[in-house]
C-alpha cells in the first residue's frame, strides 16, 4: 500500500514513543492492519541492521541522526491478502 | 548470419521502393502490420535508385526514402546510385 | 525527345565530403586545446578522426527539402484533426493521461536533447562529428516542436497540460527525466554520446517510442501516430549515429574500452530507470492495450540486446552490469511505479485509476508470476476504499534515491516484498539509493550527485512554496502551497480519473453536446 518509504522532518528530541503512537499514525493509519500492530513485537532496523530502539529515548538518545534509515517488521501480519502490501 | 532490416510507412510512396527491394532482393521478406511494412534480408540488403525508377516511372533521388522511412538495421553505406544494409565486418 | 542527361558533377559521397569536411582548421593562435576544452578530459584517445564514417550523408540542402516535406504532411494532418474534433475519436478518455505523461515528462527532454547536441557539435575537435551532432541538435528541437503542436489541439479540451514546461523544472516526478537528462549534459561530449546517442537511442529507444505511438494507433489519436511517423525516419539517423559513435570509439583505442564500458553500465541503468514511467503507462494508461512492458522488454531489450553485446564482445565489451537485474524488473516495475501514481495522485498533474476488471484480468494472463499474488489485492481494496467514499491518498512525502531520484519504490531482485535499499556515507553525510547501480554510479562521481535537487528535500527546506509564503501561520497547509508553487490546479488536474472533469466532459461529448474550447 504504501509504495516506497517515506521522508520526514523531526526535530532529534523526538520521543521514539511519539514516533509511533502519533507520527507514524498520521504515516500508516490508513493501513487495514495498523490498528493490529503489536509494538512490543515489531523488527526494527537501521541502515539494514537489527535495531533495538528504547520508546522511552528520544530518537537521537536512540543513535538515530539526520538522514538515518529505520525500517520495521510486523510479525504475523503480511499485509493485504498476505501480499507483503 | 542476422538479418538486416528496413521499414517504411505503408503508402502509396513506398510501394514502388518495396517493389524495387523484392525486385534486387530475392532472399527478402516482407511482413506487413498496421501502417508498417517491414523487410528482412539475410546479411544484406540494396535499394538500387534505376530499380525504383523503373517502377515510378519518373527520375528518383534515393535520400527520397527519408519521407517514409520509420527504421532499419545493420550498417549502412550510401551513394546516388545504392543504399546498402549489412552486417559484413 | 531525348531524355535530359542529368549529369551530376560530384557523386554523393563526394558532395558530401565536400560539404561538411576541409572547413576546420588548427588554430593558429590560440591553443586548440583552449579553443576546445574538452574534448580531452574524459580521456578518451582519438588518433584519427578521418576514420569516422558518416551512416547518413544528408547535406543541409537535402535535408531541408526532406524535412520540409515531412512537416507539411504533418501539419496538414495536425490540421485536420482539428478540423475534425479528432479527440472524440480516442477510445476513452482515460488514454489522454498517457499523452500528460509525455508531454509533461518526454517533450522536454527533446528540447535538452537539443541543447546537448548543440553543445557537443561545437567541443568535439573531428568535423564527422561536429556535424551530425549539429543535424542531430536541429532534428531533436523539431521533436520538441512537433510534439508540442500535435498534443496541443488535446490540451484545449483536457486537464493536467497547461504548463509543462513550468512543472518540468520543478514538479517532483519530473525530476527524474531532467536530472537524467542534466546529468548527460553536464558531463562530457564523449560521455554525452554515449549516453544519448549509444545508450538512448540505439539500445533504448524502441522501448520509449514503440509503447507511445502503438498505443495511440490502437487507441485513435491519429495526431499523435502521425508525429511519431514522422519522427521516425529522424530516429533511424539518431541510431546509426549512436552505433557509429561506439564503434568509432572502440576502434581508435583500446584504452577506450573500459571508459566507455563503465558509461554504458550508468547509462544502461539511467535509462532503464527512467522508462519505469514508460512501463506503468503501457500497462495501465491504454484503454486499448497493445502489449505489456513485459512483453515489449522481451522483444526490444532480450532479443535485440543480446544480439548488440554479441556483436560488441570482439571489443572487449560485455553487456550492462545492471542487464539482470533490468530484466529481473519486467515482472514489476509497472505495478510498483502504478501504485505510487495511484497512491500520490493528490500531488500529480494527471489522473489514475483502478483497472476495470477486464483489464485485472488481462494484468493476470500478462503478469502469472506476479500479478495476482503482489499486485490485484491492493489494487482490489483501493476499489472497495474508493466505492465507500475514502479513496487513499497518501499525504507523506516519500523518500527518494539520490541518483535517480525516483521515490525508493523498487524490490530487492528476487523478493518483490522488500523495498532495496542502499546507501553511501560521504563527507559528513548519508545518501540513499534504490540499487546497487545507482550507488555505484554515486560513489564513482559523489562531487556530482552530492549536489542533486531532490524535490521532497527541497518542499522540506520550504523553497517549494509560492513567493512571499508564510508557513508560520495558523493553519498552515503545506501541501496546499506546494500545489499553488506547482501551478497544479487542485480538483482538476489531480486526483482519480473517476472524480474528474475530463471524464465528464468526455462523457458529455460522446452523448452528442458540442466540446466547448477552454479560453
């Protein structure tokens, strides 16, 4: 659904939970699966290597700089009719 | 040994050189498609300009083909008299 | 009565020769190397530029008489179409927005084909050269002319082409026919024909034109068959330009070869990236479909380009590094590249769709390894989402590759549920790309890309708003101004086909009301 992934500004003092509870929201909520998303679960990558982000840190108490990569897995949902979309 | 190739619009302009081709080419051959046709030779292929005149009825500039001609294939070499396609290195 | 003689005083070759060579000379004082400054820094190696061979020996008298002739025809047809309220005849309204896609995204860039031959046909220092790029520059700014008189009878009753010459130099999906085509033209002239000459219209070229002009004969735009027609026999010079270039390259040195290996696998992959816009529109913009992009890379790209690299292995050259993963690609690119239109819609200046079902179904017999199983679903809740009112539009800018700056859509080879990604760090900072291939055409130049204008960058930065815009104020719309910059008109340019005034109007006219001409 979402074809590629996408760019945004965040000021570095961004609490990671923030990313994900109201951010990411506003990125994926049209997605049928998001409500379904278990956080706690959820793969994290950065630049393609496992990532263990604390949701308590801000992003860069993360390591997370400017133009960092962060990817995330959802275990168990495979998207629209298991499409990987 | 690869084909070498012409194609021009199909038209009353291009008739008499598809003509004047089959004429000088006896291994070619023509297909035709919408608005195209195609000829394809083994290795080599000539447009002799006498050959279309004959079939024109009137005296023919060879640079002429410009008007209709859509692609080709092979290389090419070209005088007043003959335009020639082929893969001969 | 006899028959005149006529008795000609050269042959043609003789004619031409005496034309177009003998009227150079070293420079006397002033250093050749200043007077032609760059015809040696990409380190090529040209002993003798006698060797060129011209393949077409047009001389400026011939070629006026035949291009003339060519454009009355045209216009006479242009005319008549007119005349004739020709765009009722198109199979469904929905075929125009292939023709936005071209003049927004292929138009111009015959206008910068033009610019760049006009500047190679003064740097290079062999005369063969100088003048078929010179021909070639005046060939490719008749395109652009062309082209712009035979789609603008469409632009008086349609949506999305009002200002293409202003969104190409600034709307974000446009960026990436014009960094493709900056980056020829700001490299060097032998870099330059390889790219266009060689890489564009010689290995390339059927799979940007075949797709266009087969899809306008099968879905009744006469005016647009009739450009192409017309185009065509230019095309074929461009061609044997091209493969005379390589060959003539190859032949002077050796020492070429790697040189010129490593502009064919950048410029293989440039060109193979930007017609992921050709792939979606055969795929999905035809009403009337002619053939899929799978099947048209099968028959241009695999057989065609097979036998080329065959014929260029005797110089040391083999086929592109990205060829693989190129063919790899058939299989997707046109759905991934879709569904980015599809999803972006709000912010481009054409409509897109959901494929009827006649046309999922021809999508699944063309498509057996992919189509049903990665593509159609998503497709299918787009259809359900939009029938109950909340068709999806993504509102989040997407990230894009630094090289060529398409949004990072593309799978992994062989895992279409994996975007790619790559990256560099260089100089303090990270760059992203969507393969292998445009990393490497990165970290080879990174001076050069390092400076790209990526468009969501550059509406982050806030130099994408309109003049004297305010983005502190209360209830600030971002995306809004970013439209009003583009020039976009919002509820008529974009969005879904089914929402739209060209269908309306389409509609309206196939139920007999009189087209009304836009002021």
């Amino acid at each position: 659904m979402f074809c590629a992934p996408v760019c945004i500004p965040v000021p570095p003092s961004t609490p990671f939970n923030v990313l994900i509870g109201e951010i990411f929201l506003g990125v994926y909520g049209e997605h049928p699966d998001f409500v379904a998303i278990d956080w706690d679960e959820v793969v994290w990558f950065k630049s393609g290597h496992k990532f263990t982000p604390r949701f308590d840190l801000s992003l860069a108490e993360n390591g997370l700089g400017h133009k960092d990569v962060i990817r995330f897995k959802t275990p168990g949902l495979k998207g629209i009719k298991g499409s990987g979309s | 040994m690869s084909d070498v190739f012409i194609a021009f619009q199909a038209n009353e302009d291009s008739r008499p050189i598809v003509d004047a081709i089959i004429a000088d080419n006896p291994e070619a051959k023509v297909v035709y498609s919408p608005g195209l046709v195609k000829i394809d030779a083994p290795n080599r292929l000539v447009i002799n300009r006498e050959t279309i005149e004959e079939e024109i009825g009137r005296d023919y500039d060879l640079q002429e083909i410009h008007l209709n001609l859509v692609t080709l294939s092979g290389h090419i070499d070209e005088d007043d008299d003959q335009l020639s396609l082929s893969w001969d290195h | 009565m006899d028959a005149t003689v006529k008795r000609k005083k050269m042959g043609l070759k003789q004619r031409y020769q005496t034309m177009t060579r003998g009227l150079d000379w070293t420079t006397s004082y002033q250093d050749m190397d200043k007077v032609f400054p760059y015809d040696k820094y990409e380190g090529i190696k040209v002993h003798n530029w006698d060797e060129w061979e011209d393949p077409f020996r047009l001389t400026m008298e011939a070629y006026w008489k035949y291009q003339g002739e060519k454009e009355k025809k045209l216009y006479a047809v242009i005319d008549a179409f007119a005349q004739n309220n020709g765009q009722l005849g198109i199979s469904d309204a929905r075929y125009v927005n292939a023709l936005k896609l071209f003049i927004q995204g292929v138009t111009p860039l015959e206008y910068c084909a033009h610019r760049g031959f006009a500047h190679v046909g003064r740097h290079f220092t062999g005369v063969g050269a100088r003048v078929a790029a010179q021909m070639q520059s005046i060939d490719e700014l008749r395109h652009y002319q062309t082209e712009t008189h035979a789609l603008s009878h469409y632009n008086k009753y349609f949506n999305g082409m009002h200002e293409s010459n202003y969104w190409y130099d600034r709307v974000w999906y446009l960026s990436v026919p014009k960094s493709f085509f900056e980056d020829a033209m700001s490299g060097g002239p032998f870099e330059f024909l390889v790219a266009i000459s060689f890489s564009f219209e010689y290995v390339l070229t059927n799979l940007l034109f075949v797709p266009f002009m087969s899809g306008a004969a099968h879905n009744g735009d006469m005016s647009t068959v009739t450009f192409g027609f017309s185009a065509q026999s230019d095309e074929s010079r461009h061609m044997t330009l091209g493969i005379e270039c390589i060959k003539f390259l190859l032949e002077q040195d050796s020492a070429n070869a790697p040189i010129v290996q490593r502009w064919i696998d950048k410029w293989f992959w440039r060109g193979y990236r930007l017609l992921t816009l050709v792939a979606m529109m055969q795929d999905y913009m035809l009403p009337k479909r002619v053939m899929s992009w799978k099947e048209a890379w099968e028959m241009y790209a695999e057989s065609n380009g097979s036998a080329l690299f065959k014929d260029l292995a005797r110089y040391g050259i083999r086929e592109p590094k990205g060829w693989q993963d190129a063919c790899e690609g058939k299989d997707h690119i046109s759905h991934q590249a879709w569904n980015t239109f599809y999803t972006y819609n709000a912010a481009a200046a054409f409509h897109t769709w959901v494929p009827n079902e006649e046309e999922m179904q021809w999508l699944s017999e063309k498509y057996p390894q992919s189509f049903d199983q990665y593509y159609r679903p998503r497709l299918d809740h787009y259809d359900k989402q939009h029938k109950q009112g909340q068709r999806f539009y993504n509102k989040t800018l997407p990230m894009l590759c630094q090289v060529c700056q398409i949004p990072m859509l593309f799978t992994e080879p062989n895992d279409p549920t994996s975007i790619c990604y790559r990256e560099s760090d260089y100089a303090d900072d990270k760059y992203h790309f969507c393969s292998d291939h445009c990393k490497e055409i990165f970290d080879h130049e990174p001076e050069k890309y390092v400076q790209a204008w990526l468009p969501v960058h550059q509406i982050y930065q806030g130099n994408c708003f309109p003049e004297g815009t305010d983005p502190t104020v209360e209830g600030f719309d971002p995306l809004a101004a970013v439209m009003e910059y583009y020039r976009i008109n919002v509820g008529s340019d974009n969005f879904d086909f089914a929402d739209s005034e060209d269908r309306r109007n389409f509609t309206e006219w196939q139920a007999g009301e009189e087209p009304q001409v836009s002021p």
